[in-house]
C-alpha cells in the first residue's frame, strides 16, 4: 500500500461552535500555527461562519468547508442549504452524513447518496462519514457495515468524481466520547474501505483514495494514528477548537 499515492487531509468540525466573531478570531490563531503544513489543511464551520472564515482564510494554506448541504438545487426546503449555494461562495469542502446528523436529524445512507451526488454534481469536494456503533461493533459486524455505508452512499459516483471523494471512518462510540479507536482498530477498517472502493472502482481509484479516522483524536495520539498504513489524515471535533492541538495534530500528519 503506497502511502504517496493519496493526500494527507486534516479536516476541523467545528460543529455548531462559534459566532462569526469567535470564528475570525480563532482562525487568525490557527493560521500561523499551520502554515507551514505538508498535508491538507481544512476548517468545517457552521453556515452563519461561512463568509468570515472564507475571508479570514484567503491567502491562506487553509480550506473551507461547510458541514452538509441538501440535494436539490433549490426550493421550498425550509432551513436547508444547497450545494450550488456553497458553491458560489467558494466552499471547497462539504461534510456528508455525520453520524450526528444520522443519530439526530434522520439522515439515512440513501440521503448521504443524494447529498454526495449533488454535492459533487456542483463541483465541491466531500468528506463522507461511516461509522459503527458499539453495539454494532460488538455484534462483530464494523467492517460489513462500514463497506455497506460506504457502498450506498457512493451508488451511482463515477470513477472521475472519487477524486473529489475523502472517506471519514468515525466510529460513533469514538466521536465526543474520550474514547479513541486503536490505531489498529483504526487501520483495519480504513482498510476495508479501501478494499470495497477497489471492488468497485478497482484499485488505482482505492490506492489513490483518501480515508480519515475521526473520533477522539487529538494532540498525544494522532501521531500513533497517522502513522497507519490506510490512516491517510484525521476529521478533528472537539480539539479543532484548541489551535494549539489542531496544530499538533497538523504537524503530525506533516511527517
Ligand atoms: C467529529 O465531529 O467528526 C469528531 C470526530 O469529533 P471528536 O474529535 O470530538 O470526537
């Protein structure tokens, strides 16, 4: 497995943080911490934060990226954002089917596919959540679940467009918990992700193919994590919010 052949992605979910002032305010505290980054650098902000964070970031080595967008273009979808929407301010990234958003807002696999493809449809790149439970891990069943998750959500996705495509594997009982998958928890069913994208695209598109980890990382394990053959970056909640461990965790995946 060539590690070379993908990006490294090290993708902040601010989730629903900060004001657009405390947002301005905290990117200009990331900035210099992370210029010097060798792997992708990436902020996911709340709608309202959008405009001052794409401001604040310009010039900048950081990308910005929304945390969901609905599938049609337009309409009577009242409190939805679209992707064209994002598109025309220059939203590069687009977080799809979060496990908070499939636990708490009724997103399903077959609406993750339909955001996936409008999203890409409209020219944005998108982080894509799988994820098991722990009673589903303890079922033994993670890695046929996660290739499900990941098969669906990618159902009709061409081979040009995966390049458009990250995969965050996010272990629900890891995200917000403390609890951190093992790295070779982590490894191993990034590995069947990888895996199922080779059934399906075959295997330039899966070598070539980036796959986070997200749930839990943080400044003491993202080295251990990163390290990881199939772990080819990190989707960061809670220490996205400190600037000084995001920057740990971005220079970690600089190595
Ligand atoms: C996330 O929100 O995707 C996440 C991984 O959160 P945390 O890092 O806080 O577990």
């Amino acid at each position: 497995m060539n590690k070379d052949l993908r990006k490294v992605v090290i993708a902040g979910n601010w989730k629903m943080n900060k004001t657009p002032e405390e947002a301005k305010k905290l990117i200009e505290e990331i900035k210099p911490l992370v210029k010097d980054a060798k792997c992708e650098v990436v902020t996911c902000v709340p709608f309202v934060d959008l405009t001052t964070v794409l401001e604040a970031t310009k010039g900048s080595n950081i990308k910005v990226g929304a945390q969901n967008c609905h599938w049609e273009e337009k309409g009577a979808f009242t409190g939805e954002i679209s992707a064209p929407m994002l598109k025309s301010m220059n939203v590069e990234y687009v977080i799809i089917g979060h496990s908070e958003r499939r636990q708490y807002f009724g997103e399903t696999d077959i609406t993750v596919n339909k955001r996936v493809k409008a999203a890409l449809a409209n020219g944005l790149k998108v982080i894509i959540c799988v994820g098991e439970s722990l009673e589903q891990r303890e079922q033994g069943v993670t890695c046929e679940l996660v290739a499900m998750q990941t098969k669906i959500a990618l159902n009709g996705v061409s081979a040009d467009d995966m390049k458009n495509v990250i995969i965050a594997y996010e272990p629900i009982w890891a995200i917000g918990t403390g609890k951190t998958a093992t790295a070779e928890q982590a490894n191993e069913v990034n590995h069947a992700i990888r895996e199922t994208i080779a059934q399906v695209y075959g295997k330039a598109v899966a070598d070539a193919l980036t796959i986070q980890y997200g749930g839990s990382m943080n400044a003491g394990n993202a080295e251990e994590l990163l390290a990881q053959p199939d772990v080819d970056g990190g989707l960061i909640g809670g220490a996205s919010l400190k600037p000084a461990d995001f920057a740990k965790i971005v220079e970690a995946a600089s190595k």
